[in-house]
C-alpha cells in the first residue's frame, strides 16, 4: 500500500510541476524584429497552457508548453519547432532565428488640467 501511495505522489509532483511552469502569461501583440516572413504583426492568445498563434506572414497554429523545457519553452506544432521567451515575455526567439518582440499600448494621454 505505501508503494502505491508513493508512485501517486511522485506521478502528481511531476504533473503539477510541468503545468504550473510557465507563469508568463504571453498574450499580446507582437512585432517581428528579425527573420520576418511578412509585413503584418504576430498575435498571441494564451488559455491557461495553451496558445493560439497568428504569424506576421498571417498564419495560424497552436503551440504548448515544450514538455524538456516547460519553463521557458513553447512546442509550435505546425512549424515542428521550439521558441524560448524571456521571464517577462517581451520577446519570443524561435529555433529558425526569427524574433518577436511584444509590442507595447502607446502611453495613456496626459491628464486633463482644469481651468
């Protein structure tokens, strides 16, 4: 029974781990800096460990978690490549060299003085 009860333990450790890794949430809109395939802007949709990519070239395809890397990798099934991104997700560098860098709401307008 206590054999039993450890297999669990270590078969939910290692589940809990892989989910609760990546804590960057990558959803946004970002510009492609260098390797671009096209002229318009790369969109970024994440539900929990999952994520909806659209490409600057307008391509979509979904991407997970990169199960060796979970912390700091994503898997992009359609392109059959890796991309790491940065602690703060501001920029995604994927295997074929190509780099997003998220881009950012244009600052809030001063306020208002009263007369």
């Amino acid at each position: 029974m206590k054999r039993v009860q450890l297999i669990i333990g270590v078969v939910a450790s290692l589940v809990a781990t892989g989910a609760a890794a990546q804590t960057v949430d990558l959803t946004g809109t970002y510009q492609c800096v260098q390797s671009c395939r096209g002229g318009m802007f790369a969109h970024i949709t994440q539900n929990g460990p999952e994520l909806n990519l659209v490409t600057e070239a307008g391509v979509a395809s979904r991407a997970w978690p990169d199960w060796f890397y979970p912390g700091s990798r994503i898997w992009i099934d359609a392109y059959n490549m890796s991309a790491v991104y940065t602690p703060d997700g501001f920029t995604i560098q994927f295997d074929n060299g190509t780099i997003w860098q998220r881009e950012l709401p244009p600052p809030p307008p001063p306020p208002r003085r009263a007369r």
